[in-house]
C-alpha cells in the first residue's frame, strides 16, 4: 500500500538530514515513493509504499520526530493520478 505521510515541519535542517539518513534504512520490502516540501520548508509530503501505515509511522516517527508533526494515512492509490508503482 502507498502511505502518505505529511508533515508540518518545525526544524527543516533537522528533518530533511534525518529523512536523507533513514532513506537508506528503509525496513523490509519498503519503498520510499516521494518527497517533496513546500516552497517555504515548512509542510513536506512523503510517499511510502510499505505493508501497513503504523510500520511508516513507527519507521518516520524514529528519524524525522523530533523535527516535525506528521499525520499519515493510506493513499487512495485506485483514484491517484500518476502515483509511482
């Protein structure tokens, strides 16, 4: 299933280091699909194809935590429109 996670984001510095080192500790059969932050910093989409929203919300909360509040929700892939496989 794709998850989005969408983030208000308090230290921008902070969190995209800590998205750059958990992109290489992704667990399992997990794919990071997108990443993207609005043109002031301050909001961010990522985009996770994973077994379960609670498995990227554990995975997100232990890197960009401290750096942001983030809500997370399963994508309606079958309505989405160019969303990566």
């Amino acid at each position: 299933m794709h998850v989005m996670a969408v983030s208000t984001v308090a230290d921008q510095d902070g969190f995209w280091d800590a998205l750059k080192n958990a992109h290489g500790r992704l667990p399992g059969k997990a794919r990071w699909a997108l990443a993207v932050a609005s043109t002031d910093g301050g909001r961010a989409v990522n985009v996770i194809v994973h077994d379960s929203v609670e498995g990227v919300r554990e995975f997100m909360e232990e890197y960009a935590g401290p750096f942001a509040t983030t809500d997370y929700f399963q994508a309606d892939a079958a309505n989405a429109v160019g969303l990566p496989e």
